[in-house]
C-alpha cells in the first residue's frame, strides 16, 4: 500500500530520531465536522471566535472520550495502526497471516511486537541448528561415507561460507519484494535440500547439498534483524535485539544435544529428517502467522513510472524507445547480480568495517572453539561418546542466552543514560540517540571476558584436566562474546536505518568467512600445535580487537556522519 506523504517523510528520517510511541501514541483524523471557512473567508474575529470553539469542542471530545479511547486500546489492539485490507496484503500468500499488515510496523501494539519477534527467533534457530547438529556426527558420518574427518569438516565449513554469502541476496530481496516471500521461498528450499540430504549416498552429495541448506536458512540470519528494525523502536532495540538472539543461539545449545541422541541410535542421516521436520513447522508458522513488515517504498517497485519514461537505472543505460520488457529485465539483472554485491561497499566505511570486524573475530574464534570440542573430548584420554560430546555445548550456550537477555535490557539502559548525560534532544523534545552510544562498560566487559575464557579453556584442555573446568571457561566465553554480537549487530541496523537487512548480510558475510576458516584449520592447528597455543594465539587477537571500543568511541559520530551524508 502507498504510504501517505507525511509516512514518506517520516521514513526518511534516521531510526534514532523517530518519535516513540509513548510521544504520540494515536493519530486520528483530522476533525472535519466544524465546516470551518465553508461559506467562504470569514472575518478576523468571527474567524478567531470560530477556531476559539473548534478547539473548545475537540478538547471537549478528547476528555470525554480519554476513557472510552482507553478501553478501546485494551479491546482492539490495533487501534493505533491503520491495518492494510486483507485483499491488498503484500507479500507471498499474504492473505493467509492471522496477524494483519499495518501501515506502518512500529505502531504495532507491544504484544504483537513480542510476538513477532518470538516467530522470527523460532525461524532464527534453523540455520545455526543445522551447523550444530552436526558436530557429535561428524566422526560417523565420515566412516559411513569412507571419508577422513578433515573432509567431513567440509560439510559444516561451507555450510557455515553458505551462510555467509547468501544472505547478500536475500537482504537485497527482502529490501524489494519484502520479509515475507523471502521467508517463504527460502525455507521451502531448506525443506528441500535436507531431503536430499539426507539420502545423500556420497560425501561430495552431502557437502553440495549441506551448502545450499546453508544457504537458504541464512536469509533469517540478515533479514531477521531488519524484521525486528522494521516494528521497534531505537530505545528498544537492544532489549527485542537480545530476545531474537535466543533463537539462533538455541540452535547450538540444543542441536549437539539431539544430534548426539539421534546420530547414536538411528545414524547421522536422522539429523538430517529431524531438521526437515523442523523447517516443515516453521513454514506453515511463517505461512499463517507473520505480516509483512517493511513499510512500502514507492522507489522500489519494479515497474515503469506512469508517465511512461523508464526507471532512472534503466536511462542511464537505454534510450526511451527501449521497450517496457527490456526495461523490466534490466533490473531484474541488477537485483540479481549487481545490487547484492553492492551491499560490500558498506565496508568502505570505518564505522561498519570496524564493528563487522570486530564481531567477525569473536564469531571465528567461536567455531573454532566447536570443532575443538568435538576433536578434543571424543579423543583420548577423555574419549566421551556422541551423546556427552554433545552435551559439552551446554555451558556456552547457556552463557549465549543468559547475556542475550541481560546484556540487551542493559545496552538499552546505557544507550539511553549516554543520551541523557549528553542531554541530546530533538526539536519536540525527544531524546536522540546514537548507535555508538551502546558501547559502555558493557563493551569493555566482554572484550576483556571471552579472550581470557579462551585461555583458560586452550589450557585446561591442553593438560586434560577434569571436563567441568574447561565447561566452565567456555560458560564464560558465551557470555562475553554474546555481549559483543549482540551489540554490533544492533548497532549496523542503527548505522542504516532504511538498509538495515544490508547491513545485517555484510556482517554476516564477514563473520561466516571467518567461521568457515575457523572450521576448516581448527583441527590440523590442534594437531599441530595444541589447544594452548592455539586458544592464546586467538585470545590475543581478540584483545587486540577490542581497540575497536576506543576507535568507535573515540571518532564513531564523526565516521557515522560522514557515512551519513555519503549513503544519502
């Protein structure tokens, strides 16, 4: 649907100086029941008494009608967002969501925020689970497909380089047909390619397929986040940034666990099924449950403009003789081969460079601390099997969902005492805030957490001492390194407040080459030289990367403005 003009202004307005709902919770229409002016310009004082009377009426209806608005608001949730005719829903099979599309997202009452935010973390989980679940298996699936370990690795590696690509399409997919098809076509394809997974009679079959599996669960990855920056607001985006990490970081906690349950009693290809069986669920959740959700953009639709010239990227290109058709097929292309490797572009600016950097570092040094996990305690002197191996993902994901819950409702807080301290107010009064103002103590707390909590692991494990201590280090190393994705997340949505998914696929683009590397040279490395040395390389390297937090505080309104005025 068209956004009114007032709509169109206000969306060109960064996140962080969007009015909150609390400022103006209801918009009705204008009152045009006083014929004012009807019998033509009236005199100055009849005109003063006329508006005098207006004003003394409508205020009249607002107090009257303050208590029935207020029972209104706690029957019909929806009465401050205008909803979108079911016959005019936007998206794949659009008419079918229970819950209704809105004009515009952040005026969706709370609940249906939460709930919203709770179906994207239920789609959020697939992808990492389908990583995760593989890791108590890989020892089984490389004696049934006659393969080595280090080639069996290849299977979760590009899954995880899969994850790290594709979400460049399907950001910029989502930015021009919306979240909902693109949430849609791509778990269709999940179900798909786990099918074919698990028949696979081959591991080249398998590594292919686990690759486009990858591939077509990464879209919650980056359009995921630019869901959740469609409905909430800034000052709320840490606390509804942290709920919707719960999602992906259940993935790895559960995931060993069933992947060791089902691969010892019914074989690695049991894994395979149960994520079928999951991504099945998840589409007729999505089919029957979420809206759309990106406000509409005239500038985006894909069609000629009515007084019949062309697009403006196709008139740099085409003469306007050239045909409608060719016109058409001249941006598909773009979007197809084009637009998405330009979201890269991103990374010329040292705002985004640095905190995709950042969070790339900490996500790398997480995959390699999965494989090392498998390939230490499945061998001796530990030698546990499958099913405990999988168990050992506890304690950091536990330390994942705690910081996730705790760490947003405290980013939040920071980010709003930074602006209050600054005193930074917009013209109605409202507080202004930046995203490099979530970097506080909180950063600093983090940084420091998970480096040290991967030398303690490198060397507990190194000496083979008692599995609860290297469990508990990496309880540590949950909890400061979800303090760091969290944040740099949240914080590329509010660098590109219009873009967010873009900036969401850039980072993830970053963060799973690293992971991939991560996977594929953590288990020659721990043969090489131990997991000592190799945890004490990586911690450093992280340290080093927390001089991110000083840059960003230091010079990041200077780099966001700049970037600013270049996107514009």
């Amino acid at each position: 649907m068209a956004l009114s003009e007032s709509d169109r202004d206000v969306s060109r307005l960064p996140a962080q100086e969007y009015e909150t709902p609390e400022a103006d919770e209801y918009h009705g229409a204008v009152d045009q029941s006083d014929d004012i002016g009807e019998q033509g310009l009236p005199r100055t004082d009849d005109r003063e008494e006329e508006v005098k009377s207006s004003r003394s009426r409508s205020c009249s209806r607002e107090e009257a009608g303050g208590a029935d608005f207020a029972a209104r608001q706690r029957t019909n949730s929806y009465s401050a967002a205008a909803i979108v005719p079911r016959n005019k829903r936007r998206g794949l099979l659009g008419r079918f969501a229970l819950l209704p599309e809105v004009e515009d997202p952040q005026k969706y009452p709370r609940r249906t925020k939460w709930l919203i935010t709770l179906i994207i973390g239920i789609a959020a989980v697939a992808a990492p689970m389908g990583s995760a679940i593989f890791y108590p298996a890989l020892g089984e699936v490389a004696s049934s497909l006659d393969t080595t370990p280090t080639v069996t690795n290849l299977s979760v590696a590009l899954y995880m380089l899969s994850m790290g690509i594709c979400p460049l399409w399907w950001s910029t997919f989502s930015e021009a047909f919306g979240r909902r098809s693109i949430y849609l076509i791509s778990f269709a394809l999940f179900n798909v390619f786990n099918i074919l997974s698990a028949i696979a009679s081959s591991i080249e079959m398998l590594i292919v397929l686990r690759l486009l599996s990858g591939g077509a669960a990464a879209s919650v990855q980056a359009i995921g986040a630019g869901t959740i920056a469609d409905i909430w607001e800034t000052r709320e985006r840490g606390r509804a940034m942290g709920i919707f990490f719960l999602g992906p970081l259940c993935g790895p906690l559960l995931a060993p666990i069933i992947g060791g349950a089902m691969s010892q009693a019914w074989g690695w290809r049991s894994t395979q099924w149960f994520l079928t069986i999951y991504g099945g669920v998840t589409l007729l959740i999505l089919i029957f449950a979420l809206p759309e959700t990106l406000v509409s953009r005239k500038n985006l639709a894909a069609e000629v403009e009515p007084n019949g010239e062309l697009s403006r990227t196709l008139s740099r290109v085409s003469s306007r003789q050239v045909a409608q058709s060719t016109a058409k097929w001249l941006k598909i292309s773009r979007m197809v081969f084009i637009d998405p490797l330009k979201i890269l572009l991103y990374l010329r600016f040292p705002a985004v460079l640095l905190t995709v950097l950042y969070g790339s570092i900490t996500f790398g040094s997480l995959y390699v601390l999965n494989i090392s996990i498998q390939t230490t305690f499945s061998q001796p002197p530990y030698n546990f099997s499958v099913m405990v191996v999988g168990l050992l993902y506890i304690p950091h994901s536990i330390g994942y969902i705690i910081s996730s819950v705790l760490g947003g409702m405290w980013m939040d807080s920071i980010m709003q005492r930074e602006a209050k301290k600054a005193n930074r107010v917009d013209e109605s009064g409202m507080y202004i805030y930046r995203p490099e103002d979530r970097m506080g103590e909180n950063a600093w707390l983090g940084a420091f957490i998970y480096p040290a909590a991967m030398i303690w692991y490198g060397w507990a494990a190194e000496k083979s001492v008692f599995w609860a201590v290297p469990a508990i280090a990496n309880f540590f190393f949950g909890i400061g390194s979800m303090i760091i994705f969290s944040m740099s997340t949240t914080m590329l949505t509010e660098f590109m407040p219009h873009r967010s998914s873009s900036g969401v696929a850039v980072n993830n683009f970053m963060r799973n080459i690293f992971s991939c590397v991560g996977g594929i040279v953590a288990a020659p490395i721990i043969h090489a030289i131990g997991n000592g040395w190799l945890f004490t390389i990586l911690a450093f390297v992280a340290f080093a990367g927390g001089s991110v937090i000083w840059a960003m505080r230091r010079f990041g309104p200077r780099w966001r403005i700049s970037m600013e005025a270049k996107v514009k």
